[in-house]
C-alpha cells in the first residue's frame, strides 16, 4: 500500500521546523563579523571580546572560528546522514529522533555564540568560542539532515514536491526577515536605556526561545509514520565521508548542483553578513534601513511564489534559476558601487531591494526541489532511498560556502571598513557578485530532471 499524501496542515506543521531552524541559525550565518568586527561608523555597539586586527596579515579570529566549525562537519555531516538513514522506524519516526535530541541544544548553541564569558579583550573568550562553535555545528547538523531529508520522504509526488519546498521557502523568509529585525529591536531597547550589548543579547536569546518551540512543532505533530516514504532497508555499502564523494563522482547532474550552490551561499552570505555595513558606510543611512531594504525585499518576494509555480511548469527549475542569478549579479553591482553611481542612493536602494526580491523567493523555492527531484530519480534507478546523504551533501556545501564567506568577509574588511575608507565593504560585494557569476556558468551546465508519478 502507497504512503498517502500528506494534506496541507502536515505540511504546515512540517514547514514550522524551517522557520525555528532558520532564525536558530540566523546569527551564526548573519551576524557573527556584525557582533565581533562593527563597523567604524562613530557609533560605539560591542566591546572587542578578542583581538580584532589580523592573523598571519590576512586572516581573523572570527574568520578562522566559523572555517574550523566546517572543517569538523566534513567529519560529522557523512556520519549524521549514515545514522538518520540507518534509523529504523518507530512510534516517534524515522527521523523524527534526531530532531528531537538536537532542537534544545541547537536554539541554546545559537545564543550563547553571542554570550562571550568576559566583557573585555581575552583569549579566553576566544577557546569559549571555539566550544561553543563545535557545540552548535553538530547539533545545527543533527537537526537540519532529517528534517531536510523528510522533504523527498513527504513529496513523493511530483507536485507536493514543489508545495513542500515552496511553503518551506516561505517560513524561511519568515525567519530571515525575523532574524534581520535585530537591528530595528535592537535601536529601540537602546533608546530606552540599554547598552547595544545588553539589548542585542536579550533579542538573540528571545530569537532562540521561539526558535526552540518552532522547531519542536514537526517533532511533536507531524504524523511522519503516515505519510512519510520509508524504508528501514540500510542504503549504505559506503560509510562515512566515502559516501558522500561515491555520491557526487557517480551523479553528474548532482556534482554541478552542489557547486554551483556552493558559490550561491558564498556569495549570499556575503551580502547577509554586508548589509549593514553597505547601509551605514557606503549609504551613510542609518543602520535600521537594513532592516527595511530586506523587509521590502522579502514582502516582494512572496508576490512571487505563485508565477514560478507557474514558470517552473513552463520553462524548467533550470532557466528559472540562472534568471534567479541574473538578478543577483546585478544587485551586488549596485550595492557594491551605489555611491558612485550617478544616481541618487534612495531610487538605487528601492530598486535593488525590489529586484533582490525574485532571486530571494526562486532561490528559497528551487534547490530544494532540485534536490528533491534527484532524491526521487535516484530511488528509482537504484530502488535504495538516500535522501539523507543527499541533503547532507547540499547542507554541508551550504555551510562549507557561509563558512568560507565569513573567512573571506573579514579579511577584506581589513582593506577598510570605515566612513573615511570604504574599499574593505566595496571588496565584499565585488567578491559577492564574482562569486554569483561562477555559480551562474556552473549551472548553466546543469540538466532538468523530468519525473512523473
């Protein structure tokens, strides 16, 4: 007997858990240079919890933290994906286990990256850190494989596939835009008598509390056992980090996703990370209106969701995609060079944050669905189901690409981040904007996967 499919509200309480992961991993991806590098814009936000110049002339502390938490996940994303396939299905589910053993310890980790032990320059903040950073890596990892796992194991029709991953895509959004109103949060509880420390610390720790509940909805709630795919056969003659380069060496079409999504979170990253420096220093705006160019950014997008639907049917996830990162490109032009376009800065801030709006929501939509569809093309080939190991290949190459970023990032801040020297924050977009044009050539050797039920 087939698995039924699951009715909207299941992928409602399942697209939940994308909104708690999503905000418990905002700061980490987001926020991190912003808390530890500030900008030198003359306002006076976080004390320097460790040295903040450069190690070995070109490198950070911040940079080398996050780059060490992904070289560990080279070791625990393989090992993570072996044991949510390897799982047998139980009352609580097949991948339900993970999800519940990591959503505390994850929403806990995301706060306390931002809760340094001593207020002042040491080294000791530095190895608190680094512990604190592996802490939340694995347990970031051990919730984020099965839960993206379930979006195949869900959609096992052609046409939920696309519904999953386009409501996810919305609760994404949701934790994003959530994610990026620290800055508006964080201008009101200073003006109300709160040093920057004090209030941001408080936000960050209210954004996990919520994280933790949403994240716990589909732990609780979803009937995974009903219409969830599943087979508790082991897929695996490869273990480990094995399986994932048999994997991507046996799948063309799977090797140039992944790389090309690899430059895709490089160069995202670099414009999350960047966007309140390219408000206050090459805009010279107020911090805040960081918060309003994404606010209108995400609004727009969700005007989206329903004509890439439509797109996607008439034209393929691939054309859709390459458009996505068309539009990219030309948004890190303009927010790399906005001061020196002859242009006034406010019409190139509402453009480029109208036009950021198409990418945000294809990109939110697509790779998921890619993804999904390679799952369900594989299964059929193979007759083995390895959803697992597939999101765990994309998840690690997301955080291999936000790590690099926040190496990257900082060192050229180093160039200058301040009102009297801009180039470090010009760096950043150039770098993004290169970054896109690569990932755009890479997928354009990419070839749709057409699968009828």
């Amino acid at each position: 007997m087939s698995q039924p499919r699951p009715p909207l509200s299941q992928i409602i309480i399942y697209a939940i858990g994308q909104l708690g992961w999503s905000l418990a991993s905002f700061g980490a991806g987001s926020l991190m240079v912003y808390f530890y590098m500030p900008a030198e814009d003359g306002i006076d936000r976080f004390p320097a919890f460790f040295h903040q110049g450069s190690i070995l002339g070109i490198l950070t502390i911040v940079g080398l933290l996050t780059l060490a938490g992904r070289l560990l996940d080279a070791f625990t994303d393989p090992w993570i994906a072996n044991l949510s396939d390897k799982n047998k299905i139980s009352g609580i589910g097949k991948r339900k286990k993970l999800m519940a053993i990591a959503a505390l310890p994850f929403a806990l980790f995301s706060f306390l990256l931002f809760y340094p032990f001593l207020e002042y320059s040491s080294n000791i903040n530095v190895l608190i850190l680094v512990i604190v950073s592996i802490l939340y890596y694995i347990s970031f990892t051990m919730y984020l494989i099965p839960y993206n796992a379930l979006i195949a194991e869900l959609g096992h029709h052609p046409d939920d596939r696309m519904k999953i991953s386009s409501i996810i895509s919305f609760t994404w959004i949701l934790g994003f835009a959530i994610g990026f109103s620290v800055f508006i949060f964080n201008g009101m509880l200073a003006e109300n008598g709160h040093s920057f420390l004090d209030s941001f610390q408080m936000i960050i720790g209210a954004y996990s509390c919520f994280a933790f509940i949403c994240m716990m909805i589909p732990v609780l709630f979803l009937k995974e056992n009903k219409y969830a795919k599943q087979s508790d056969e082991s897929p695996y003659r490869i273990s480990g980090i094995g399986s994932f380069i048999h994997l991507i060496s046996s799948n063309k079409n799977l090797r140039i996703f992944v790389l090309s999504d690899l430059t895709y979170w490089l160069s995202a990253t670099f414009i999350q990370m960047g966007i309140a420096y390219y408000i206050s220093i090459l805009m010279q705006k107020n911090e805040a209106d960081s918060s309003l160019f994404l606010g209108i950014a995400l609004l727009c997008s969700l005007l989206f969701y329903i004509p890439i639907n439509l797109l996607v049917k008439k034209f393929g996830k691939k054309t859709i995609t390459l458009i996505a990162f068309s539009c990219y490109i030309v948004v890190f032009g303009i927010t790399g060079f906005i001061d020196l376009i002859p242009l006034p800065i406010d019409t190139l801030f509402y453009f480029a944050a109208v036009l950021t709006a198409f990418p945000i929501a294809s990109f939110g939509i697509l790779p998921n669905a890619i993804i999904a569809d390679l799952i369900y093309k594989n299964e059929k080939e193979t007759g083995i189901n390895q959803a697992g190991i597939f999101y765990a290949i994309r998840t690690f190459m997301m955080k291999i690409g936000i790590s690099f970023a926040n190496l990257i990032f900082p060192s050229l801040l180093l160039l200058g981040k301040s009102l009297n020297n801009p180039m470090g924050v010009r760096a950043t977009a150039v770098a993004a904007l290169v970054f896109c044009v690569v990932g755009m050539f890479i997928f354009s050797k990419y070839k749709d996967v057409s699968i009828e039920e």
